[in-house]
C-alpha cells in the first residue's frame, strides 16, 4: 500500500492588487502517495502554478495547512522553459543546482554523470546547449532536477514549447525515466490527451478561483507507457470523462 507523501488541506491563495483582493485557490484539498504520478488540470488560469509553487514554497499560503507526510521532502521543479545557460556546457549544467545547493561532491558528480549515460545523453556532455534539439535540451533539465535526487516532482507543462511529435515523444521518454527512477511526480498540464496518458490519477480544478472538482484514477498500469496508453479502447473515455469535468 502506498504512503501518503504531500497532503494539502484547506489550502486557499489570496493576492491583494490595488483593486482588492483576488482569490486565485479556494479550500483545496489534495494528496499524492508515494510513488504516484498526479496530473492536474483545468482551465486557463485557474492556479494550477501556483499550487506548485505552494508546493514549492515559493508563495505562502493564505489559509490552510501543506503538511509533508515524509520527514525531509525534497522535492525537484521543472518549469516549462529549459532555462539553460548557454556558456556552460551540458555537463555543467547538469551540475549547476548541485553547485548552487553546495551538494557538489565526488558522489553526486558521478551520480549526475551515470544519469546522462544511462539516457542517452552522455556523449553530448561537452554541447553548449544551442547545440541540442528541444526534446534534448529539456531531458538535459530533467537530469539537472533529478541530480538534486529529489522525491517529488513538480513539472509544470514540461513540453509545451516542443513541437508535437517531439512532446509525444519526450513524454514518453520522460515517463519511463521518472518511473525507472522511482519518483513521485505532479504535472500540470492543459492538454488531457496528456494527463490522461501519463497519469495514475488526474485531479480537474474550477475556473478561478481553483477548487478541486474531480478526481479522475486512471486505470492503464503503471508499466504501460503513454504512447501505449494512447491506443487503448478505454484512453478516449477518460478523455471524454475529463472533457465533460471540465465545461463550466
């Protein structure tokens, strides 16, 4: 049985503008177990980024309580932009959040250099980044965060700046290694042909502001990947199920 790892109750988000205040998250209750893979979805600009960076604690909470159920979370983000530096190379920056957490060690370098072997990225190690294609320039920031060996992702749509083929393709490749490498993940993402395909549950948020309205378990295994899941008979019922969710 899967323990619970990241809890959220009650939580709401308040921004005070010169207009008064807006409510962006309304009495949100959420939780991820360990091992799970959650996709989140809902319309545009509803607070799906910004419950990440709850999750992160970059912005407090206005009410409510985020209770991290392991002692010690670490927790990985990994933004929609691949944010690499292009005077360093791919090694290095591989190495910045290390570097910039002061964990840069004999072991977390090897680490970090096994995990660009094992997908494929190792003889690119020395490419400035301009050198590399999309999907290869967002599997290098991938193995930036998962260098940081965190429990918990947050990926906030990861492969929206890719061109189709590309994202189906990232995305495929990016479950199998969030799932070899046995982390927990939260996507936020707009297209449910995506959530639906990488997902063990996917969670619809309201229009603003953000309120869970469903939550949706996903029934593929989770050595099925999303590719696959894509040609099953049941992928367009989850479809359809999430779509009717998502009407106001």
């Amino acid at each position: 049985m899967q323990s619970e790892l990241l809890t959220l109750t009650g939580v709401s988000l308040a921004y005070q503008t010169v207009a008064g205040e807006t409510v962006a998250i309304r009495d949100l209750n959420l939780k991820i177990k360990e091992g799970e893979f959650l996709a989140i979805v809902g319309p545009s600009g509803c607070g799906k980024t910004s419950v990440l960076s709850l999750i992160m604690g970059l912005l407090p909470q206005s009410a409510g309580t985020i209770r991290c159920e392991k002692p010690d979370l670490r927790m990985g983000y990994m933004l929609q932009r691949d944010h690499l530096l292009d005077h360093r190379t791919v090694e290095k920056n591989v190495l910045l959040g290390l570097e910039v957490q002061h964990r840069l060690t004999e072991q977390s370098r090897a680490n970090a250099m096994h995990l660009l072997d094992t997908y494929g990225l190792g003889d690119f190690k020395s490419y400035k980044p301009q050198q590399l294609s999309g999907g290869m320039r967002q599997k290098v920031a991938l193995i930036r965060t998962l260098a940081l060996e965190p429990d918990l992702l947050l990926l906030d749509e990861p492969f929206s700046a890719l061109d189709y083929q590309t994202r189906l393709n990232l995305s495929d490749e990016v479950y199998r290694i969030i799932r070899r490498e046995h982390k927990s993940a939260i996507l936020v993402t707009h297209d449910i042909s995506e959530a639906v395909s990488m997902a063990d549950r996917v969670a619809v948020f309201s229009a603003r502001p953000a309120a869970l309205k469903a939550e949706i378990p996903i029934g593929f295994p989770a050595s099925m990947p999303p590719l696959e899941r894509r040609r099953q008979a049941t992928f367009h019922d989850y479809f359809d199920r999430i779509w009717e969710e998502l009407q106001p």
